[in-house]
C-alpha cells in the first residue's frame, strides 16, 4: 500500500554567484545596481547565465575589433612602426599574401618560396586559413583583399569566442557565472585576432566540457582536433592520466586517448601521406627557430648578451618540461584530495607557455579559460590580466623602438622589465592553484563541499593509488554517503543549502 507521507523532491544545487561570494566582483556589480538580491530569480528569463557570458564575450570581441581600427584603415599598409605604436598589429592580414592565400597556392602542397618554403601551421589551423581565403571577396588592390581576410577571419574567429564562452560557462554546472572572467578578459579582446589561437583555445574548451559531462570519446575526439590546430592541446592527456591513474579509471582515459589519436590522425594523415614535406613545416619550423619574443630565453640572450641557440633552448625546455610533469605528477599523488582537471591543466600549460622559446601575446588565450576553471577569483585574475596587458603594449612598443630609425618607443630596458613582469604574473597565478591543491579548503570551488565539477567520471570517485600525505585517511578519500556533505567548512557548504549560511555554520572534517 503506497505511503500517503509526502516526499521532498531534492533540492537543485543553487548556482554559486559572485557578487555574494567574491568582494572584487561584489564591488565591481555596483556598476550595474549591485550585487544580485538573495530573492532573485537566476535563470528564470531569457538571458540566462550562459547567454549573458556569450554577449558579454561576443561585445568584448567586437570592442577588441575596434581596436584594431588604425590598423585596418591604413596602418597595416604604410610602413612597419604605425601598426606598432598604434597597438594593433594582427598576423592575419600580412600572411594572407606572405604565405601564397592572395595567389591561390594551396597549403602544405604549393611552396610559397622564401625562407619558409611551406606553410608553418598545423593542419587544422591551415584548413582554417584556407577556408577564410575561400570566402574573402576579390578587390581592386592587394590591401582591399587583406583587410577582406581580416574581416573574414575575425567573423569566424567570434563563432569560435562565443565557442569558447558558452563552454566554460556550462563546465562547471553550479557556476556559470565564472566564465565571465574569460568573457571581460581584457587580453582576450586586445590578442583576439593578432592570430589564429583561437580555433585551438575553443576546442579545447570543448573538449572539457565534453569530459565534465562524462563524454570521455568526445572529449578526446576534441582534443586530438585541437592539437591538429595547435600543439598545446595534447598536453591536457598528462592531467587525465594522472588523475585517472589515481582514481583507477585507465578505462576513460584509454577512451580518450584513442579518440584524441584518432581524431588528430583522421586530419594530419592525408597531407602527412599526400604532402609529407609541407606537413613537417610546422615541426621543422617549431624545432629550428630562434629564441623569440616573450620568452625567458630571449631576456637571458639580451642581458648576457651571448645568442641562446635554438638547439640549447629546444633542450632546455624539453628538461625544463620534463621536471614540470615530474612535479605535477608528485603534487597529483600526494594532494590531501585529488587535484581538480582544471588545475592541473592549467599548470601544465603554463609551464609550456613559460618555457617555450617565444612567449607570443596570443598565448594568453590558452590560459584564460583554464585561469577561469581553475582559479575563479577575481583579483587574482585581474592581476595576471593586468601583467599580460602591459606586455602586450610593451611588445608593440619595443617594436617600434627597434623598426624606427628614431628610436621611438620602448627600449630594451624597458621590454625586459615587462617580459619579467609577464612571467611573475603567470608564476603568481600558478602558485595560487598550487596553494589550493595543497589546500583544498583554500580553493574557491571546492569551497561549497564539490569534487571536482569538471572532472566528469572523476568527480567524488575514491583514490586507488595515493602517495605521501594522501595516504592516509581521510583526507583523500571521497565521502561514502550520500546526501549533503560539507568537507572543507566554507560559506555554505552544502550543496542545495543556503547559499548565505554564515561562515561559521559548516562543520569542517
């Protein structure tokens, strides 16, 4: 006989906002009338948390397009120092004739001449550029063309940042509201269109998502697509293997990997086969360049004044690389809880970034979204923002000290102090997320008694292989029961509870 006691449905887990929980964000909203009130209706209307992160990105790229106004009227034309002391200057236009897009050649497959006889992207990256050229409209002179491929590329450049802002939004379900940190990224707006990053940074945003919903094949199909767009992208394979090693879940990280091999040979292997010397242009260009902007290997070049060779610096960084996935795999291991994917993410990454021969102002883009996963706390974020848009006038600047003949600009001095302070503010960042994996009552999202929100078959899985400190309970382990559970004592901590509980009314274990 049915019992006639009425049964609670269980609550929804309410969405975390940040005017309640972060002072930065908190202070900023009183711009827009101030934090969120505790009785409104999140979600309720048409602009829900996912399309206002959109329109915010979709208005930051637009704004970012503007700047680059001086450039698309005249300065990417008339000379080499007005597109750098103007701040605007963009890859796009200039490859589309430097690399045979104007003359019709065809990637990988045509030489172009010079001193890089083919085309020096990966595959997915030159399919992209090739299809721009197919939609780029004739004109009367070359320049009308180039500001045509411009326009073209930024167009499809914006699908991949509203891409990118809708994936980060919906990665972390209880909190949609962190992807505007990757929405109002001011270096996102100014480095948007300088190159083609963006197709890479968004499948691979993608590709999380895709991995916290427990899609493992797709996550890994998009991964291997992304690293046939640009190489970073394979190094997300290190964070799954070794959070997966520790959760004994070798079943979805084999699954992603055979979809990222897969996947990245379903795009590579016609040309690797049909045009093997075009194809290698990528690699063979990345191995033997020089030690280029950004990078600590070019400061080291000019305050010591001995030329880094491209052999010492590929050897170095590959060392240097080495010891970062030994120390991820230590701070994987021993954590008191298993490390969030986003934070190790990040961290691998920025060690890539941080170590490679050249430090382009576009590589900010890998990061932000990864920042956004892994640390979304607002200041620490404007912080490194503010680093990377300083160096990226200073570059432009220095540029121009160096092409003109009257020495306006930046000197070297002076671009030296601003490739450091670019460094300091990735190497700030990373230590935050290093804090928090040590600390996990310390990390903004776990804060609320979560796992791992884009962990996907990670999330609240128990350890099967811990070592050092995690080994011993219960501090690595996932709870057992079910229900609400607070596990580090922050502002409420339980999920579905009331989100402005007082501090002080969580348990801590």
């Amino acid at each position: 006989m049915p019992s006639l006691q009425k049964t609670t449905p269980p609550r929804e887990p309410a969405v975390v906002c940040p005017t309640r929980s972060d002072d930065v964000a908190a202070a900023g909203s009183e711009l827009i009338g101030g934090p969120i009130g505790r009785r409104a209706l999140l979600g309720a209307g048409q602009l829900t948390p996912v399309r206002v992160v959109a329109l915010v990105a979709i208005g930051m790229f637009a704004l970012g397009m503007v700047q680059k106004l001086p450039c698309y009227n005249w300065a990417w034309f008339r000379g080499t120092t007005s597109q750098y002391t103007h701040a605007c200057y963009s890859d796009i236009p200039h490859l589309f004739s430097g690399r045979g897009f104007a003359d019709g050649l065809v990637p990988y497959f045509d030489r172009i001449g010079g001193d890089i006889p083919f085309l020096e992207y990966p595959v997915l990256t030159g399919l992209f550029m090739q299809v721009a050229a197919w939609l780029t409209p004739g004109g009367t002179t070359l320049s009308e063309r180039e500001q045509a491929y411009w326009m073209v590329n930024a167009g499809l450049l914006l699908v991949c940042t509203a891409v990118l802002a809708v994936c980060v939004a919906r990665t972390h379900r209880r909190r949609p509201w962190d992807a505007l940190l990757v929405a109002l990224a001011p270096a996102l707006a100014l480095t948007a269109t300088i190159n083609w990053d963006l197709l890479a940074v968004a499948l691979t945003a993608a590709a999380l998502l895709m991995w916290s919903r427990g899609r493992t094949l797709g996550a890994g199909v998009l991964i291997g697509l992304a690293t046939a767009a640009k190489f970073y992208p394979i190094l997300l394979l290190l964070p799954l293997f070794l959070l997966c090693w520790r959760a004994g879940k070798w079943r979805a990280f084999g699954t992603a990997l055979l979809g990222a091999v897969g996947a990245w040979l379903a795009v590579n292997l016609p040309v690797m086969l049909l045009a093997p010397e075009g194809w290698k242009q990528f690699y063979v260009f990345s191995t033997d360049r020089n030690v280029d902007f950004g990078s600590v290997w070019l400061l080291l070049s000019q305050t010591t004044g001995r030329q880094v060779q491209p052999t010492t610096a590929n050897l170095w960084a590959l060392l240097l690389m080495l010891l970062a996935a030994v120390g991820l795999a230590i701070l994987a291991f021993s954590a008191p809880r298993r490390p969030r994917l986003a934070q190790l993410a990040f961290l691998i990454v920025a060690a890539f970034v941080l170590t490679n021969k050249v430090y382009s102002p576009q590589y900010v883009l890998w990061l932000i979204p990864l920042a956004a996963l892994a640390r979304p706390r607002w200041r620490d974020f404007l912080v490194w923002q503010a680093c990377e848009v300083m160096y990226f006038l200073a570059i432009w600047f220095y540029l121009a000290y160096t092409s003109s003949g009257n020495k306006q600009g930046l000197p070297t001095d002076g671009y030296q102090f601003a490739i450091v302070l670019h460094v300091l503010g990735t190497l700030y960042l990373c230590a935050l997320v290093v804090r928090d994996i040590l600390a996990p009552d310390r990390d903004p999202v776990r804060r609320d008694g979560s796992d791992d929100p884009s962990g996907g078959v990670l999330d609240g899985a128990e350890d099967v292989f811990v070592l050092g400190r995690a080994a011993h309970p219960p501090l690595h382990a996932a709870p057992a029961v079910e229900g609400p559970r607070v596990e580090w004592g922050a502002p409420g901590g339980v999920p579905g509870g009331d989100p402005w509980a007082a501090p002080g009314s969580a348990s801590r274990e």
